[in-house]
C-alpha cells in the first residue's frame, strides 16, 4: 500500500506568494497566482488560484479561491470553486462553502458546510389541495339543540310501556265488577243443576218405595 505523502503538495502549478514560517502579516492578500502560507497570517485571502496552508501556518482570515489545501490552522469562512482538502494535521473553524470536499484521517472540521451544485434545489412533494364545500353547505347551519318545555316533560311518553300501564291500571279498576260477574255466573249454573238434582232424587224415591195394598190389587 502506497503512504500518503507528508508534506503539502503544489496543486495547480508553482508557487507564485510564499508566507515564511518566521513571518507574520495582517492586511488583505490579492493575487493571481497560488499563495503558501507557512507563517501567521490575519485578514482576508483573495486569489485566483489555489491556497496552501503549511503545517506551521496559522490563518485568522476569510480565504476566496479555487482549491484550498489546509496542513495548518484556518480560523475563518473558506469559499472554494474547486476542491476543499483538510488533510491529517489540518484544524478548520468556521463555514464552507465548496464544490467538493476531503477530510483526511485525523482532520477536523468544526462549522456548517454548503456544496455548490448545479440543480442542487431540494425535491418538494406535491401539497394536498384543500377539497371544495358541496354546493349549499356553506349556507346550511348546524341544528341546535331545543331545551324540552314544562308541557313535554309534564305529558307522558307514549309507546308499549305506557299502553301496558293503562291496561294494568284499567284491569285492577275493573277487578271487583269482574269478581261480581263472576259469582253471579257460577250460581247462575249451579240453580238448573241443583233442579235436575232434585226431580232425580225424587224419582228414585218413587221406584224404591213399596206398594201399597190398593196398587197391589189389580
């Protein structure tokens, strides 16, 4: 397996600006041409071509380039049109904004990151359409409930329950009518038995009786 190599590589052709290691500068950088940053830098970063930061190098700037390769620290928002590498050694506080974007082993980034692509607007589903009243539904009003007056309490429900009371009452008013009906029907039957009764006993009295001298003689 092929190591990865240690120390920054150029990218896109020489180096056109070079920040010693021992160096220091605070201001605004404009160049078009590469710039590697070894030593301490403060401000702004501005170039049309690429960006090193060594590992020794410190940078408390905004950096706007075409690729970034970060060995060192960067404390500040990077914009990349190309590539944007932190590599093992590197630290980066602070936005990215870049077409593409490498962190090796050991790197570190600490902010928000934003790809540029094009088309790159997100997808959004279809919204559900509100569906439309039916016709006259607007006008319709939802029935209100009507208290019950002192009349409707006050009569009685009618229906199977009610029916079976009047007849339970009506049958215990009419109970003692009915009990006379009936005795004057049982001895309205007993009388014609009681005759039948009678004109039997009487015949059987005749038929046992013996008879007399002047029935005996013919």
């Amino acid at each position: 397996m092929f190591k990865k190599s240690e120390t920054p590589v150029v990218v896109g052709g020489k180096i056109s600006n070079v920040l010693g290691p021992d160096t220091s500068y605070k201001g605004t950088l404009k160049s078009d041409g590469n710039v590697r940053v070894d030593g301490v830098f403060e401000g702004h970063i501005e170039t049309v071509g690429n960006v090193i930061i060594g590992p020794s190098g410190k940078v408390l700037a905004d950096i706007v380039a075409s690729s970034v390769q970060v060995w060192g620290a960067v404390r500040g928002n990077i914009t990349a049109q190309g590539r944007l590498e932190i590599l093992s050694t590197g630290r980066v506080w602070g936005d990215i904004k870049v077409t593409s974007m490498l962190i090796d082993e050991g790197g570190m980034f600490r902010g928000q990151c934003l790809m540029m692509a094009e088309n790159a607007e997100p997808f959004a589903l279809p919204t559900p359409q509100a569906q439309e009243p039916a016709p006259g539904a607007a006008d319709s009003k939802p029935l209100e409930a009507v208290p019950p007056s002192d009349a409707a309490v006050a009569q009685p429900v009618e229906g199977p329950a009610s029916d079976s009371a009047s007849r339970v009452q009506a049958e215990g008013a009419d109970a003692p009518k009915l009990a006379e009906a009936g005795a004057s029907s049982v001895e309205a039957t007993t009388k014609p038995v009681e005759a039948i009764r009678s004109v039997l006993t009487s015949r059987s009295r005749r038929k046992a009786a013996p008879p007399t001298d002047d029935q005996a003689t013919p």
